[in-house]
C-alpha cells in the first residue's frame, strides 16, 4: 500500500509501497501531488526498464533529450547516462563525468527558455560510500531573503547560459556552445503551487537585467550564500530501485561527487518540460 514519509525538515518526502508499472491516473495523483508539496520525492524499490521509466516521466511532462549528446543512451536519445564511461583510454578519471552537477548548486535547464520542469533519476549502480544528491528548497530562500534583496529582484529577470561568467561547457558538443542567453524572473512564481522562489543559479547566471555591473555582480555574490537557507535542505542517500524526481522550478541540487571513483555510480537519467499548451 502507498506509504508517504517526509525525509528532510522540510523538503523531501518518500513514498515506498508503489509499482510504477502498475499506475493508473488514480494511482498516480497522490504521488504528483506530494512532489508538488515537498520539491524533491524518492519512489523506492523499482524494478524497470527503460521503457518502463520513460513511460513513467512522461506523466510529470514532456520528456526530451539533454542538450549534452556524448552522454545520451545510444538507443534511447531521451535517456542521459550518468557515471558511464567515468575514464578515458588510458584509465585516467574524466573529471566532467565523475563531478558532473558536482560544481556548485544549481537548476537544470536555466540557459534554455523553457528550462526543464523536473529532472528525474533511477538508481542503477551507487557506491559503497558517499555519492549523495544534495538539494535545497528555494520556496525558503526567498521567503528568508531580506526586504531590501527581494525589492531589489521582484519584476527582474537574470540572463543566463550553459557556462555562466565561467563559461564551462565541457559536455557539450561544438556547435551547441555559446548560444544566445535565456531570461527568467529572478523571483517565480510557481504555476501549480502558487508560491514565490528565488530562481537562480550561480554557475549559468551572467547578470541581472537592469542592474550596473558592479551592482549585478555583488547581489549574485550575496545570492550564491543565500540560495541556501537555513533548515532547507535534503541529502539524498542513494539505494539501488530508487527513482528520484525534483522540480527545477523551485529547489536546487547539487552531485556531493564524493564517492570512491573506481567504483561505480549509474543514473538513467530524464529531462521533462511542462507539455506544450494545446
Ligand atoms: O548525479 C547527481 O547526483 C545529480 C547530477 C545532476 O546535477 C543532474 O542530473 O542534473
Ligand atoms: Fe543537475
């Protein structure tokens, strides 16, 4: 039977007792409905295949493929792999595939126009020790900025880009670089919830539209601290079966990349979008 637990203080919740494979739309709505209340669910114990997965997501979203093509499932464009091929030729780690989402807190999507709705993860493989996902909710970040930051942010938006002011853009092919940046209000409105979040990413933002450099510059600075508020986040501790989903709209995340490199840790890996309006 359906179980519901919260994991975190606030942020987080686990529902074991379900067979994904086995949901119809009754059987479904409470799940959705806890995802939307705590930002972050684990769905334990599945045994699936891909398309059992993909079918899955698709009730969250429209499913599409990530724009880093070297790490697509060869069969199933939809799927990024995760922790697959971890070392080159000559055994040595590839850093931007064992530290990937590693760097820094952040929003999946945020360079494209319509940024990812939810990213979801199946756990495959997890290390002995370490490779957690770390997430924090920005529905509190905002309601614990101060007055003066959120006057400062309300109606703005932030342009952002794959790389951000650092520009890194390892996993993505060549002529997927450098594109035009995306805008998005700096404070969210969430369309299902109804509440306000602080929408922001320190490693894709380039700046605060309206606001001197120097002035940019500074409240990203003050944000990269803040994004974190006090009691808002989970550690997720990966067990084999899990399919974890977050929702890019008001929580951050961030790969703890601590694990032990020669053993391993495999995602299957989903992009969803809200579906087009009819
Ligand atoms: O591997 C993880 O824990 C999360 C990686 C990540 O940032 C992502 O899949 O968007
Ligand atoms: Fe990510």
């Amino acid at each position: 039977m359906l179980h519901i637990q919260p994991m975190g203080a606030n942020t987080g919740g686990e529902i074991t007792g379900v067979d994904v494979k086995q949901l119809d739309d009754e059987g479904f709505a409470p799940i959705y409905a806890t995802w939307l209340k705590y930002g972050v669910i684990v769905v334990r114990d599945q045994e699936i295949e891909i398309d059992d997965f993909l079918d899955y997501s698709r009730r969250f979203g429209t499913v599409v493929p990530h724009p880093s093509k070297s790490t697509r499932h060869p069969d199933y464009p939809e799927i990024t792999l995760l922790g697959i091929n971890k070392f080159d030729a000559d055994g040595n780690l590839i850093e931007a595939i064992y530290r990937r989402g590693g760097v820094g807190f952040h929003t999946d999507g945020a360079y494209d126009d319509v940024p990812f709705k939810a990213t979801q993860l199946h756990a495959i493989a997890v290390p002995s020790t370490g490779g957690n996902t770390h997430f924090s909710n920005m529905y509190m970040a905002h309601d614990a900025l101060p007055q003066r930051l959120k006057q400062t942010l309300e109606g703005r938006n932030g342009a952002f880009t794959y790389g951000g002011r650092s520009a890194s853009q390892a996993l993505l092919n060549e002529e997927d670089r450098d594109r035009k940046p995306a805008f998005h209000p700096m404070i969210r409105l969430h369309s299902e919830t109804g509440r306000k979040s602080l929408y922001f990413d320190p490693g894709k933002i380039l700046y605060i539209d309206g606001l001197e450099k120097q002035q940019s510059d500074d409240v990203i600075d003050e944000l990269a601290e803040r994004m974190l508020a006090p009691g808002a986040q989970y550690s997720h501790q990966w067990r084999v079966g899990d399919i974890v989903i977050w929702d890019n709209r008001c929580m951050v995340h961030k790969a703890a990349g601590d694990y032990p490199p020669e053993e391993d840790r495999i995602h299957w890996r989903v992009s969803i979008k809200e579906p087009a309006a009819a």
